[in-house]
C-alpha cells in the first residue's frame, strides 16, 4: 500500500470508528497533507542519514588504506629498501603529502612516533 493510500484509509477509518469524527471531517485533507509531508520528510532524513553514514564509512576506510600504504612505506625506507624519493614515486601523485608524513612520524631521529 502506498504511504498516500495508508493515510487516507486510516483518516476514514478514524471517521467510520468515531474517532475524533467532526474533526476529521473538517479538516482531513488537512490532516492528510500533513502527515504526507511530515513522513516524507522523515523518509528524507533517514536517507540522508544512511547517506551520510555510508560516505562516512568509505572516507574511513579510504583513509585507513593511505595510512596503511604510508607506513607499509615508512617502513621500506627504514629499513633501506627504498629511497624516500622511490618510495613517494609508487604513489601515484600522493607522493607529497607522503613525504611530508613520513617526516612528521619519523622525526625524532628516525624513530617512529607512536599515536597510541
């Protein structure tokens, strides 16, 4: 059944059981424009709630993957493995702001900081 034709069954409904009858009668389109417009507008901020939850969901986890391509990375030059440079290069243009992250979390004489 859709929402109009729910709203509309249960106003009539509310009249033949003699619930709030007169003022049903007067004012039920009223009423069921109201109620239309109040649930969709309920319906709206779920979805944009959802929406918002789920975008939400994908920055985290896209910023979890950098973060953990930017350590897997630290790592390497650490260890010797790869030069800074070489490093920023397996990037594809996030080459900067690794460079400039590795510097933040290995400043201290090259020793990791911890964010725990």
């Amino acid at each position: 059944m859709e929402l109009e034709d729910a709203i509309s069954a249960s106003v009539r409904e509310c009249i033949e059981e003699g619930v709030l009858a007169e003022f049903l009668k007067r004012n039920g389109s009223e009423i069921m424009s109201f109620l239309y417009q109040e649930l969709s507008r309920e319906e709206c901020e779920a979805i944009r709630e959802q929406d918002g939850y789920t975008r939400g969901l994908a920055d985290g986890r896209r910023a979890g993957r950098r973060e953990g391509a930017f350590e897997a990375l630290g790592e390497l030059v650490q260890d010797g493995a790869l030069s800074l440079g070489e490093a920023a290069n397996r990037l594809n243009g996030k080459g900067e702001a690794f460079v400039r992250w590795y510097r933040e979390a290995y400043s201290d004489a090259g020793q990791k900081r911890t964010t725990r």
